[in-house]
C-alpha cells in the first residue's frame, strides 16, 4: 500500500494507492502539526509501506512527515519534483525544475484522463493555468494571486474600500453586478479569475488548433466554476491523480537531503 501527499501553502491532502486505484482523497490544515500529528492522521488504517510527496511549502511540514514516515515504515518519505518527462508528458519548461511540482502533477494527472489537449487551472492561494497539447507537450501557462490574495492587495492598498468591505452590507443574488462594496469586491475577484481561466482556454484552442478539455481543481474552484462560460470538469484530487501516475512510471530515484527524490 503507497500513500500520497500534496502537501500545500495551508492545507494537506492525501490517499491511498493500491493496486485496485487510488481512494478516496482527505484534507486537514496542517498548520502546527508536529510529527506526532502527521503520524496520526495520515497513517491511521491500513499498512503503508511507502509515501510519495508532493509539497510546495517549506522544508519544516517536509520534515516532520519524514520523521513519521520512517517511524510507520522504516524508510524516509519519496519527494517528487518537476522533471523532463512523465506518464506521456513532456516538460515545456526549459530548466524543467522551475515548474512548480503541483503544477506538474496536475498537467500529469489531466493528460492521462483524456490522452488528448487540455487546460488545466488550479485555483488556490496562486491560481494558475497550465496547457497541453494533443501529443503530450507542456506549452506554459499563467500564474496569478488567487481569490483571496487578491482581496488582500485591494484592502491592503485602498482605505476607503477597506472600510467599505468590514461593514456590513445587504446580501446580493449570487449573480451579476454587486450591489455593496463587499461582494463588490468578492464577485469581482471570482470573475476575475474565471475570465482568466476563460480567456487562456480560448488562446490555447486558437494556438493549438484543437479543441481543449478543461479542468479545474484547488481549493478555490469551486467557487470560479460556476462563473466560467465554457463547461470545465472539476477534479479536486488533480494532483494526486498525477502522484498516481508518477507511482505507476518506473523511474531511478537518488538520495538527497536524507529523502529519496523521484
């Protein structure tokens, strides 16, 4: 039994890989977790005799999952990174190591649901937005703040509609223009990101010259789906999808830092 971790900015999310497939994905804020924590929560069940990770996030969350991993099975944690190629995927990044490994994982994880073009945005404290080609290529994408990053830069920076959004204002429909600065503000971030999202799957037809699937995953999509104008399917455990794939390639892994690299 593997189990898998994407470790984020916030919060952790992890499964289970048999051979039957992955199960069902969990989610915990892992802010303060000590190891004592990590062993607790993602080794309860079954047996887990080797753990796969993804992590964007500092080398502290790293470590004390390393720690519990070699306490549950006697071996250190497996780190992912972004590489040249993967499960049918060619890197569109120059110096592969630059794209974010959860970016990775997820362009990974939506070429082997569809093995044809796609777009993939993943919405959280960044959004961005990755594209692949109908042969497996990686052509870049974008990265913006996401939703709530955004907020914060406008309050941050106007007084006025800070004050505005702390006071309370009467609830508008969940749809169209707003009508207090509050959901002014809100609506607006959430259209923002959607006409993003909209925009890039429109350049990515239109240079590619093939129609594109869309997905969308991250803690923040599902608040952006219902905004966008073209159907987008919502995949939350995009990246461990990809982690699974990673898991089934057979690759050499080296030794660095105490933790096995894959």
């Amino acid at each position: 039994m593997m189990l898998l971790v994407d470790i984020g900015n916030s919060r952790v999310k992890w499964a289970r890989l048999a051979a039957d497939g992955l199960g069902q994905q969990s989610a915990a804020s892992y802010q303060g977790w000590t190891e004592v924590d990590w062993r607790a929560t993602l080794f309860a069940g079954e047996r887990v005799e080797r753990v796969l990770v993804a992590s964007v996030a500092g080398p502290a969350p790293t470590a004390a999952l390393d720690a519990a991993t070699r306490l549950a099975t006697g071996r250190p944690v497996q780190l992912v990174t972004a590489t040249h190629a993967a499960a049918g995927v060619l890197n569109g990044y120059a110096d592969p190591g630059q794209l974010g490994v959860d970016r990775w994982l997820a362009v990974v994880g939506s070429y082997a649901r569809v093995r044809g073009a796609c777009v993939v945005a993943d919405i959280g404290t960044a959004a961005t937005v990755d594209v692949v080609s109908g042969d497996g290529r990686h052509r870049g994408g974008y990265i913006v703040p996401g939703r709530r990053l955004m907020v914060a830069s406008l309050l941050g920076s106007t007084r006025d509609l800070a004050a505005r959004h702390a006071a309370s204002g009467a609830a508008g429909s969940d749809a169209g223009f707003a009508d207090n600065t509050r959901e002014a503000i809100e609506r607006g971030c959430r259209l923002a990101l959607a006409a993003m999202v909209d925009r890039s799957l429109a350049e990515a037809e239109r240079s590619l010259g093939e129609r594109c699937r869309l997905f969308l995953t991250g803690g923040g999509a599902a608040e952006v789906l219902p905004e966008l104008l073209r159907s987008a399917e919502h995949v939350p455990d995009l990246v461990l999808r990809g982690l699974a794939e990673v898991a089934r390639t057979p690759v050499p892994t080296s030794v660095a830092d105490g933790h096995s690299k894959v």
